[in-house]
C-alpha cells in the first residue's frame, strides 16, 4: 500500500484546496449545496467519457458531466481509464492499492477490484506509470468534492488493437456487470489543429464512439489521423460499455481550447458523453 503525491496539483489545477473548492463550482456551474440533492445510490454501471486538460481550458465539459453523475445517482466505485501519456508500464496497467492525494483529502484505491481486474485483464499492477500521470488524477478532485471518500480503480492505457480491446472489454465488463460503478474514460480529442479541422475530424470520431462502434471508431481514427490521447482507453471503454449494454450514449458538450482560451490555429478538443442503459433513460 502505498500513497501518491498529486502531480498535478498547481498545474492543472489550484492546490490550495479553497482556490479548488472555487474552481470547481465554476466548472460545475454551482457550488455543491446548489446542485440540488444527488440521484439515489446507482444500481447499474454508468459510463462517461471526459476530458483532462487543465481546468482553465477543459474544466467547463468536465463539469457538465458530473452534474449529469449527480442527477443520476451516486456510484459505489469508479473505474478510471487514463491516457497513458509516459509510455511506462504494459498495454493496460493499474495503480497499486493504497491512497491517493488531493488538496480535498485523500482517495482510496479500491484493493479487491483493483486486484480482481489486475487479473482478469492481465494487468501490469504497478504504480510507475501513474507517478507524473495526470490523467486519472485530475478526475479525483471533482469526484472527491461531489461525493467524498469515494473508492476508486485507477488504470492507463495505451493503444489497443480491435481484439484486444474487446478481449479486455469482456473482462472489465464481468468484472462491473453487478457493480453500480461509474466507468470512466478519460481522454482529450484533437491535439493542435485548427479549429475547423479539430470539430469535424472529433465529431466524426463521436459518431461512432456514441454508437459504441468499436471498429468504426478504430478505422476512421486510423484513416482520418485523429490526434486522440486516449484511444487505447476509448478503445476500452468502447468495448466494455457495449458489454454492459450502456447503449443509451449521449454527448452532452463539445468544446475546444480555442472557444474557451484562444488561439484557434492550434487547440485541443474536450467532449463529455454519458452512456447508460436505455431503459435507464427517463
């Protein structure tokens, strides 16, 4: 067991934990007691996908995502995909058990899933390629805000064939099946194009990310050369969302770094999408 340092903190965002309860209502579009009461305790998996920039840029899409958590219902664990940005570790890695830092307070690793999926996806079990990853981290302040102590699954990913992505998607997608889990993919869009270019080529990637179209995806990311961190994570979620049949997918908002900070020549893409069952839809 061990406990890791927000590498983030300062950076992405503020690690002076009142400057971060503020940012984090701006981003949610309120403070935690004007969200209005939480939806009951979930009992299906939900899906999200959101973005992990700095929240000056990507705060504002991630933010529209957890108010759609809050009003569905509070989760018992999330999973979290991150982008493997260092390239450490094997194809799918997790984070050891143990505790992880926010200016909020700590979040705990959950031990028995975390050792459960290590095994069932064949998992490097390490904490190496999380020390100056950000990608799962930045996720933990706005869970840690909205519903505390909240036992969490931290896994990077890097790119996945078609096959092995759905090899793994099964596995994770047994792992969750009776589990009311928030499985989160957390990944940018297009990296540095403009912002023309960045829409249409990420809109046409949504397409078939909200169909939870696996090798459609794939292919026009190929064919296209869409700049997206974390298709290996995406890839995953793809296939262990259409195994839990979260077939209800839904983009809630879509902005790049150009509508939010400037410039438009270069800009990344942020998205936020939710998927749950469809008869989970009111």
């Amino acid at each position: 067991m061990g406990y890791r340092w927000a590498c983030a903190a300062g950076t992405f965002y503020p690690a002076d934990p009142l400057r971060l309860s503020a940012e984090l209502a701006r981003c949610l579009g309120a403070r935690k007691e004007e969200l209005g009461p939480p939806g009951p305790p979930l009992v299906r998996p939900v899906g999200l996908i959101l973005p992990h920039a700095g929240y000056r840029y990507s705060g504002e899409v991630a933010g529209v995502g957890y108010r759609a958590l809050w009003r569905l219902g509070q989760p018992e664990v999330a999973v979290i995909l991150g982008t493997n940005h260092t390239g450490l570790g094997g194809p799918i890695a997790l984070a050891e058990p143990g505790a992880w830092e926010t200016p909020l307070g700590p979040m705990p690793v959950h031990r028995e899933l975390t050792q459960a999926l290590a095994r069932a996806l064949g998992a490097d079990l390490t904490d190496v390629p999380f020390v100056h990853e950000h990608s799962v981290e930045v996720q933990l302040p706005f869970l840690r805000y909205l519903y505390g102590e909240l036992p969490f699954v931290a896994a990077v990913v890097q790119p996945l064939s078609r096959p092995e992505a759905e090899a793994a998607g099964a596995a994770l997608a047994e792992a969750l099946t009776k589990t009311p889990a928030l499985l989160l993919c957390s990944t940018d869009f297009t990296h540095y194009e403009p912002h023309a270019v960045a829409r249409e080529k990420d809109l046409l990637a949504l397409r078939h990310v909200l169909n939870l179209d696996l090798a459609g995806f794939l292919e026009v990311v190929r064919a296209k050369r869409i700049s997206i961190c974390g298709v290996g994570a995406l890839a995953l979620f793809l296939a262990a969302a259409k195994a839990l049949r979260l077939l209800a997918g839904e983009l809630l908002l879509y902005r790049t770094s150009g509508e939010v900070a400037g410039p438009m020549d270069q800009v990344v893409g942020y998205a936020a999408a939710l998927f749950r069952e469809v008869n989970e839809v009111a």
